[in-house]
C-alpha cells in the first residue's frame, strides 16, 4: 500500500519511550524535568540545494537528523524527541526503508525518538523537515552571548574535509575517486558531538555548531558577546585526509568550509584541564584554537604571526 497513513506506520512508527506520548494523535506530548527548559531547532533540506539526487538514502536520513542533533549540542542540551517532515514526488520503498533506517539508527544512538511528523507529495524533489527537543537548565545553556575576554576558543573534531568533498562532488575541483572517498563520510554523515556538549554545560561561557565555516560562525559568537578574537591558524585541527592540498585551498577549506556540525566553544583558561577530561570521557577531540579579546575583530595568525586571510567569508544561502 502506498497511501500516507501507511508509509508512516511501515517506515516511520515506533512505540514512544516512556513519558512521552508519540505519533497518532494530533500532538506528541513531551515531559521536561523540573528545572529544565525545552529546546527547539528546525532545520529544511531540499534537494538539489541541500544535497544531491543520488545520494545514498540512508546517509541523508543520518544527515537529516545529525544536522538538527548538532543544533542542540550547541545549547548543551539533552535530546528528548524529533518531528519528521517529509514531502516525496514519488512512492520508492527501497529509498524509504534505507533513508528510514538511516534516520532511526542515529536517532537510537543519541537517544532522541522520532515521535511524530507528516508526509506529503511534492510537485519536484524531495524535501526534508527535521525539528529537534530536548532540554537544558536555563542558567547553564550555551549561549553565543556568554564569551569573555581571555576566554579560550575551542573546536571539537576537525575541519574541511566535508567542504573538499562538496568541491569534488560539484565539480570545481579536479575529479579524485580516492580523495572524494575519504572526504565524503565527513560530508554526507556528520556526527555531532551532542553527548560531550552535555557536560559542557555550565562549564563553557558560549557555543554554537560549525555549519557555515568557522571564521563566519564564530563571528556570531563575538557579534553576540561583543568580543573580539585571535585564530592560531597553524592549531586548528585539520582533517588529516586532506593531505598536500594546496595551501589556498586548504585554508579556504578549513576557514570557511561549511558542513561540519561540530561545536566551537568558549571557556575560561582554568577550565582547560576539565574540558580535556570530559572531551577524554567522551572519546570527542577537543582542540584550543585562539582566545577571545576585547577589542573588535576576528584576526587569524599563522606561527610566525602572519595575518591570513581567504577569499570566502562562509556559506549563505542568499548570498
């Protein structure tokens, strides 16, 4: 059978977990602990823009919730649930059952059911709604607001491999079947680091997740919070796939690549060594990367304190 009601039940149902009421009635229900305030994030894939027609279906059904798990990660926040929307030109059950066991498989491991949604017919393409909850304490969420002077700067994983994929993949770079294949997990299946952002609540000043390039993202941070900044460009932790790229590329790559969804962060220098344990206890790479400052302005240095730049600031949608 091939009608909405039952593509729900055969690839997207599953019994709620306790505490929360799930699909089938018009609202899911979900119980936030006393003490906690619920966080929201929603994010839209369409294809053709957001990602190619033949991707692998299960690898998009991992991104289409990784990308909304790095937005909570961001605030520090405990997953609860997740709202899936999906609007399909056509009925294909194979593509079904691999994008669902894809979004299900992640959502297992980060313990954030999918607890209700809608599906609909598009005119052209597939469209993908993911909307995210869970909960932090309201006086130990990440926000961008929170930097101070001194602060180190923080980033977890590594950087640029996702955007060399995206380049091959379009076209604008050489093609490169061995290089594309050691870039494209980082591209088509992120990982956030949600369960090490938890800890670090209350212990950052401030956080947000690397999805459009780090110079442009932790602008946000320091437009928020009034602050300036200082990159040690030679520190940040390039993926070690990318090899003897060239340089201007590599730089472009790590400075301004978007697709990360990892989280760049502030803390206090005495923190260093808690972070370092609790990064350790969540098998997270964690690497400071520069410091916060008062003055106005984001600088980034090489070792021998040569100012860098690239010609890309980070990804827009309307740009």
């Amino acid at each position: 059978m091939n009608n909405e009601f039952d593509l729900i039940a055969r690839y997207f149902s599953r019994p709620a977990p306790p505490g929360i009421l799930g699909g089938g009635d018009d609202c899911a229900l979900v119980t936030v602990e006393p003490g906690y305030q619920l966080a929201c994030s929603t994010d839209l894939l369409i294809e053709g823009r957001h990602f190619f027609s033949d991707v692998d279906p299960a690898s998009l059904g991992h991104k289409a919730l990784a990308v909304n798990l790095s937005d909570l990660a961001a605030m520090g926040a405990q997953p609860l649930g997740c709202l899936l929307s999906l609007s399909l030109p056509v009925v294909d059950h194979d593509w079904l059952a691999a994008f669902s066991g894809g979004f299900h498989a992640l959502a297992d491991q980060a313990r954030c059911p999918l607890i209700g949604g809608d599906t609909t017919r598009s005119v052209a393409g597939v469209v993908i709604n993911v909307t995210v909850m869970g909960q932090v304490r309201p006086q130990e969420a990440l926000l961008r607001s929170g930097a101070k002077p001194d602060d180190d700067i923080w980033v977890t994983g590594t950087l640029g491999a996702a955007d060399i994929a995206l380049r091959l993949l379009q076209g604008s770079l050489p093609g490169n079947p061995a290089l594309l294949a050691a870039t494209r997990p980082a591209l088509e299946r992120p990982l956030p680091p949600w369960r090490f952002a938890e800890t670090l609540a209350g212990v950052a000043h401030s956080a947000l997740d690397i999805s459009d390039g780090l110079l442009q993202d932790l602008g946000h941070i320091l437009d928020a919070s009034a602050c300036g900044a200082e990159l040690d460009y030679d520190a940040l932790p390039v993926d070690p796939v990318l090899g003897e790229l060239d340089d201007a590329l590599l730089r472009a790559a790590v400075l301004a690549g978007g697709d990360v969804y990892q989280l760049c962060f502030t803390a206090a220098r005495d923190r260093r060594p808690l972070i370092q344990q609790l990064a350790d206890q969540a098998s997270v790479r964690v690497t400071r990367v520069g410091r916060i400052t008062g003055r106005a302005g984001l600088v980034t240095k090489d070792a021998q304190g040569n100012p860098i730049t690239v010609a890309a600031g980070g990804f827009d949608h309307f740009s």
